[in-house]
C-alpha cells in the first residue's frame, strides 16, 4: 500500500500558537483536508510516514510534522469511509 502525497499549508506567521491546514492525497483526486491548531512550532513541511488499521477496520494515516527538520507532532488522517 502506497502512502499518500501531504501539502502543508502554514497559518499566518504570527507569534505561538501556530496553524497550518494538511491536505493528503489519498487517491488520484480524493483528497483528505486537516486544519490544525494551537501548535507550538510553525511547521516548515510534513510527511506522511506510516498507516495504521484500527480494531474495526479502518484505514488511518499518520502526518509527522517538521519544524527545522526535526519532528514536533503528528496529525492522524481517518478517512472513514476508507476500509481494506
């Protein structure tokens, strides 16, 4: 199973908290948009680095999120609709 593509778009540059919206594309033209606030670090690029099945079947995906190339937080994408 391949991992999706992420975009991230940083929220304004003001002081902390930070936001920023994450955008996966899961399939070629469905996409998967997370807005994300109150961060301590305004996120520089994301990644999505792995995918995890939940008890009933469920496909979640796992966003890490950097700041001066080092991870900060990560952002679980639940596609609800998405099952194996």
């Amino acid at each position: 199973m391949r991992l999706p593509k992420v975009a991230l778009s940083p929220g304004q540059a003001g002081g902390p908290p930070y936001s920023a919206t994450v955008e996966a594309m899961i399939w070629p033209g469905v996409r998967e948009r997370v807005n994300v606030r109150l961060l301590a670090r305004r996120p520089e690029s994301a990644c999505c680095n792995r995918c995890e099945r939940l008890p009933d079947g469920r496909l979640t995906y796992v966003v890490t999120l950097y700041n001066r190339g080092q991870p900060f937080a990560s952002v679980y994408l639940d596609a609800g609709w998405l099952r194996s």
